[in-house]
C-alpha cells in the first residue's frame, strides 16, 4: 500500500464519519418520493458521481472506491523489468513506485429500465472507504429497489462485491445477467483447489444465490434495445464488454478490458497478474481497443482515471487515453 500522509489517503479514499445523513432529506427526484424508505450515509465527504447522456440514456459513473498501492511493475508489466515499467510511469508523469486503482461502476437509465454495470467492493471495503455504491446511487435519486437490471460483466470480487448486503439482495427488485461462460467456470467445483478457489467462494456467496433470477447472455446477447454483449475473454475467461447505442451516439462499457490509462493502453501486450489468460487478454486489448481508435468511439473502463470514460488514439506501440471532456453536452 501507498506511504504518505493521512491527510492524503483520506482525501483519495474517503473518510468514515461522525454524523449520519438520511439522503432522503436532502435529494430531490425518485429518492425523495420515496417517503416511507431511509438511507443512512455514514461518510463526511460524498462519494464522487458524474452524469452524463448517450443520445436518450442517462448515464451516471460512481466511484465506488479508490485503492493505493506500491511497485507496479508487480502488477501491470508483469513480463518486463520493474524499472521498464516505472520508466513508462515517469514519462506520463507518473510516479514510478507507486498506482491508484479506482473501481467506476456505471448506471444507465434508459427511460424504460434502470441498468447496473457491476456492483463495486461491497460493504467489506467499507472499513477502507470503498463499497460507496449506494450512497452513489442516492446521491444521484436513485434507491435500491430503482435498479431494475443488474449486469454482471465478469465475476471479481471487485464486481460482484456489492450484490449482497448483509447477507441479502442489494437490489430487491432487479433481475440478473451475466455471461453463461463466466457463470459457468466460477461454479464449477473443478475451481477448488487451485488459485482461483478464494474468488469462486465470492462468486458461491454473491452470484448463486441470484441464479433462479439471472438470464445468461453470450456474445451477441442483447440487455435491452440498444445494449448488446460482445465477448472479450482473456481477463477472465467470460468476460463481456458491452456496446451501447442510443440517437446515433454510442459508447462501449469496456469493464477490464484494460486496467490502467498508461500501462495497460500504451502498452496493451504486456501481461497485468490478474489477466487469467495473458496471452489473449493482451490479444483481446488490441482486438478491442483499436475498434474503439478506429471507430473514433467513446469508452467506459471500469479502472480508468475517474469519470472514466474517454477516447483511445492510436499510436504506435499502443493507445493514448484522451479523458472525455464537453463532447456530450452538445
């Protein structure tokens, strides 16, 4: 974990505090008419949120949590030499010893349906100050029981921790769905044993308990008009990315397809530790990130700088990150 000042670690994580906040009080929309219904927010500081529109859907980008942690080249460049990577860093001034993984999942309010990409850390980060979800959704109108779809894109802990809350449902009156590949590796006892056992005790606790609610989509699959599944293996083998469309404007929710701005996009061929499969995550990158370069097509990385989304340039060994800006306000 990152050395430095609390001041700062409390700035970029968030700060547990004293007073409680019942959101209803202070937010305007589909939270407010929600009279008979509370929601306790134990934080000083909101929890970052920015909304946006894709032709006639709302989106809205919550920061679930941010997480600092020292020697990247253990994660990201896992196949280069420590100072290689740090090199890399301090071109894009960065620091070399040290990254900040953020986790952004992303609601999109159709007008018919009220679609969750991905559920965040969960109420075990909460101690840290992750697991801000919820308070993301209020802060924004939005409660619980609005959530009618829930999307899972692939089945980490960091994805799927928000789905229960003590115990039960977060979202009580959502349906489920996720990719049958994904599903299917995770449940599967041959996982026990090996090291993806801890993360299949995440999935046996989070997502089986869902599975009578749950529709499982393939490539192609479609959540709604306008939002259909494309497989992108390789970080997991089920991983699904997902391409949205609304009036002629498009956006693709690329969850962790890559997982950092600079290493993971100038540099889509070196192996990060938690792509399952290092080879055709490094394949599926490119395959995915020169559609988005070419197409000129917006894109929302789960891991990117938040509000994570942006444009990716094509440059010779890889991708420039180019944050998006006013380009959906006009």
């Amino acid at each position: 974990m990152m050395q430095g000042s609390k001041i700062a670690r409390r700035s970029l994580l968030g700060t547990a505090g004293i007073g409680m906040l019942a959101a209803p009080a202070v937010l305007s929309g589909r939270v407010q008419a929600q009279e008979n219904k509370t929601l306790v927010i134990n934080r000083v500081t909101p929890p970052d949120i920015h909304q946006f529109k894709v032709g006639g859907f709302k989106l809205l980008v919550i920061k679930d949590g941010a997480r600092p942690s020292d020697k990247p080249g253990e994660t990201f460049g896992t196949n280069q030499k420590p100072e290689t990577v740090g090199t890399l860093l301090d071109q894009n001034f960065l620091p070399k010893d040290q990254f900040v993984n953020s986790f952004s999942p992303v609601l999109i309010d159709t007008g018919s349906d009220v679609i969750l990409f991905d559920t965040g850390l969960g109420e075990a980060a909460r101690a840290q100050g992750g697991g801000r979800l919820i308070e993301g959704l209020a802060a924004a109108g939005y409660m619980p029981d609005d959530i009618s779809i829930v999307v899972i894109t692939h089945m980490h802990g960091d994805h799927i921790g928000g789905l229960m809350e003590n115990g039960k449902p977060s979202f009580t009156k959502a349906r489920y769905i996720a990719g049958q590949t994904e599903y299917d590796f995770w449940t599967d006892g041959a996982r026990a044993g090996t090291p993806a056992e801890g993360n299949q005790k995440a999935v046996l606790a989070n997502v089986k308990p869902l599975a009578e609610k749950m529709t499982f989509l393939k490539d192609g699959g479609e959540v709604v008009s306008g939002i259909t599944a494309m497989l992108a293996p390789g970080h997991t083998p089920g991983h699904l990315i997902f391409n949205v469309e609304s009036q002629n404007k498009r956006l693709l929710v690329t969850a962790d397809t890559a997982n950092h701005y600079v290493l993971s996009l100038q540099r889509p061929e070196w192996e990060v530790r938690f792509d399952m499969d290092k080879a055709q995550a490094a394949a599926t990158r490119k395959k995915v990130f020169d559609m988005v370069a070419t197409d000129r097509i917006a894109f929302l990385g789960y891991h990117m700088p938040f509000p994570a989304v942006g444009y990716a340039e094509k440059q010779e060994t890889g991708y420039r990150f180019v944050p998006k800006t006013y380009q959906f306000e006009i």
